[in-house]
C-alpha cells in the first residue's frame, strides 16, 4: 500500500493492535462544552499535531475501503512521523 498511515488505539483497558491505513477520520472537539468540532482527516505526510477528541465516530480507511470503525470516548490524537496515536478513555468498534 502507498502513503501509509500507522494508527495506534490506546485505551485505560490496553491497546488495539495497530492498524496500516491510508487515512484516519477523527471525531474533534471544539468549546468548552468539547462537542462541535466536526471531523478531521489526516494522511502521509501530515506535520506534527496534538487533538483533542470529542465523542464521536473514528474511521480508517484503505483503498477506498474502511479498515477500522467504531466510537471514540474523547481523549487526545497526536501525529508525528506518520502514526496517528489515539489516547482514549473508551474505544468501541462499531
């Protein structure tokens, strides 16, 4: 696969095996209230950067296709180096 993407789930019960993508869609908070934010994509060769993560859907796709989905209980994203590491309370897959 070309322009890979690593993503990394990490949760208070432990960690998902990580997952080769393409892209990776995050649930984003935004307010006080932490709701709002809407979703962000990120893909090879995006700079470094920290998230904050609202309650919302996560998403990982390869060709076209989805490789990982499921529900995100807030938390925070960073990205360096093309790994995208989710540190989350909750991680359900859908």
């Amino acid at each position: 696969m070309e322009h890979e993407v690593t993503l990394k789930i990490v949760t208070a019960h432990g960690g998902l095996d990580p997952v080769v993508c393409q892209s990776v869609h995050l649930p984003l908070c935004d307010g006080a209230n932490g709701h709002g934010g809407g979703s962000y994509g990120i893909r090879h060769g995006h700079v470094k950067a920290l998230f904050a993560l609202a309650h919302g859907p996560l998403e990982a796709l390869a060709e076209g296709k989805t490789v990982l989905r499921g529900q995100c209980c807030g938390g925070f994203a960073s990205v360096e180096d093309n790994t995208v590491t989710v540190v989350t309370e909750q991680f359900t897959r859908d």
